[in-house]
C-alpha cells in the first residue's frame, strides 16, 4: 500500500521506510506468538510439495466457484467457537466476525464485507459470462497452528462440502 501524500515525509516519493510503516510482519508475528503460547518448538510452517492444484477440466466460464474464508460468521456460535461452516452466499453476509483475527488494523477495516469476501464480485463476474456460478455456500474455516489438525481434518471437510456442491474452483480468502 503506498501512503497519501500527505503520510509521506518525503519530497513525494515514498521510501522503503515510509512505506515499512504499512508492513505487517506476519511470519515475526506468528513465531511470537507461538512461542508466548508456550511451545518449546518454534512455529513450523507446513509445507507441501505434492501440492494438488490441477489444470481446469472445462472453461472458467463453465465453472462453479466457491470461497473459503477465515472470517467466521457473525453469529453466536461463529463468535465463541471458530470453526468450519457452509454459509449461504446469499443474501450476501453485511458482517462478518473479524475483531479476533490480526491485520493491519491502522491501514485497513473489515466493515465492508465486499473488500474481502468476493461474493457480489463473483455473481457479478457470473452474470458477465466470466465464470459459471457463484456456489450456492461459501465455507469458512479456522486459522490453527496445528498442521495436523489442518491437513487430517480441516482440508478434508472442506474438500467433501466442495464435492458435495459440486464446486470447480476455490477461492481462497485468508484474513
């Protein structure tokens, strides 16, 4: 993100060290985060090198698209347990459960749903021919610090609701 101009102290180019103050050191963070937690280990980060992205099967216009989110819904439950939940994606959710997630709370907010949870976007690219559809149910899903926990249970949940609405393609949308 490159700060106005008047953020900027230089003669109105930003410098690397204007433009640090809009970093969020997210890898420094975690580790110390993880490590306050307690664990003797240092955060391991996982790494796949079977990664299973394949080649589309049929024209992006012929695809049903889905989002998965770490944005919980904002409900009772979505607020004291995080978890996985299919959500309709319409009517399109006007909050989402965001306060306990980290990010660069200075430079951005979460109020407009829109800025990171593409659902209208998506319907609208649909209506326009470039994608099929807009899956009927969006997922959200828990950042956790256990890849274990990730790749034995989490994936495979999120991969049977996929299967299960018949989604192409997935989208992505950590918070």
């Amino acid at each position: 993100m490159t700060p106005k101009k008047d953020d900027d102290k230089t003669d109105g180019n930003a410098s690397d060290v204007t433009l640090r103050k809009y970093d969020v050191d997210y890898m420094q963070r975690t580790r110390d985060f993880y490590s306050a937690q307690g664990y003797s280990n240092h955060y391991q980060w996982a790494k796949n090198s079977n990664t299973p992205f394949t080649k589309l099967q049929k024209p992006l216009e012929d695809c049903r698209v889905a989002v998965i989110t770490t944005a919980m819904p904002d409900t009772e439950q979505g607020r004291t347990r995080r978890g996985i939940y299919p959500r309709p994606s319409r009517p399109y959710p006007d909050s989402m459960f965001t306060s306990e997630l980290s990010w660069h709370k200075s430079a951005t907010h979460t109020d407009d749903t829109g800025s990171f949870l593409p659902l209208r976007a998506l319907d609208e690219a649909a209506g326009e021919g470039i994608i099929g559809e807009l899956c009927e149910r969006f997922y959200t899903v828990p950042t956790d610090y256990s890849k274990r926990n990730t790749s034995e249970v989490e994936a495979p949940h999120l991969l049977n609701l996929c299967r299960e609405d018949e989604v192409d393609i997935v989208l992505l949308v950590p918070l």
